[in-house]
C-alpha cells in the first residue's frame, strides 16, 4: 500500500531541508516526473534534484502557512526567507500530484521578478 499524498509530500520537503538529496530524490517518480516554476522547468527527476541541491544554498528557511489535500494532490502556501544580495521572504504556492506513493508532478507559483533582475535572460518553462 502506498503512502497517503501529504505524507509523500512532506517526507520529500524534510529530507530537501535536511540537505538530503538521496533521499528526497526517492521520494520522486523515476518515469514521467515533471517541476515547472517561473524560472525553471525539468521532466527528469534527477536534474530536478540536481538543481535543488545547487539552489538550495539560498534558502535559510522554510514556513509553511497553509496545506490542502484533494486526493492525490496536495497544495503548500509557503514563505521562503532566502538571501541572495539581501534578505528576503518569498511567498509561494507548491502544487504536487502523488501517484503510486511518489511525486509525479510539482508546480510552483511564485513571484519571480527578483530573481529575474539578477539573472536576466529566457524565461524557461
């Protein structure tokens, strides 16, 4: 029997605060995965993770203020309180769809302007 969505979800969000990538990593489906956010996009789960290890340098913490689960699908308001050039708090909404006790899909919706001032170029997803 597989894990219930939430549960799926937030193991996933603490091995990724723990800065374990293994196992956060396992956590994510091997076939058909796929993350898109304003600035990025992937639909391989080990690139995904790849990123998140490089980006996660960033982030110094993590609340979450809100959780809503419809099934399979499992919904976090998120703030970020992150510092690139200065402190900042990053409010963000992650959608993610759980089949067969893994996450197929994520998204995440946030306000990207900051990030696109520091590194200008594509949009990517």
């Amino acid at each position: 029997m597989s894990a219930a969505p939430l549960a799926v979800v937030e193991a996933f969000f603490a091995a990724r605060d723990a800065f374990d990538f293994e196992r956060a990593r396992a956590l994510l489906a091997d076939q058909g995965f796929s993350f898109r956010s304003p600035i990025a996009a992937f639909d391989c789960a080990d690139q995904f993770i790849q990123y998140g290890a490089h980006a996660s340098a960033i982030v110094q913490s993590v609340q979450v203020r809100k959780v809503f689960v419809d099934g399979p699908d499992v919904c976090h308001f998120l703030t970020y309180r992150i510092q690139i050039s200065e402190k900042l708090s990053v409010n963000a909404v992650q959608w993610s769809h759980v089949e067969q006790g893994r996450i197929l899909r994520i998204e995440t919706l946030f306000d990207a302007s900051v990030y696109r001032e520091l590194f200008p170029g594509p949009v990517v997803g």
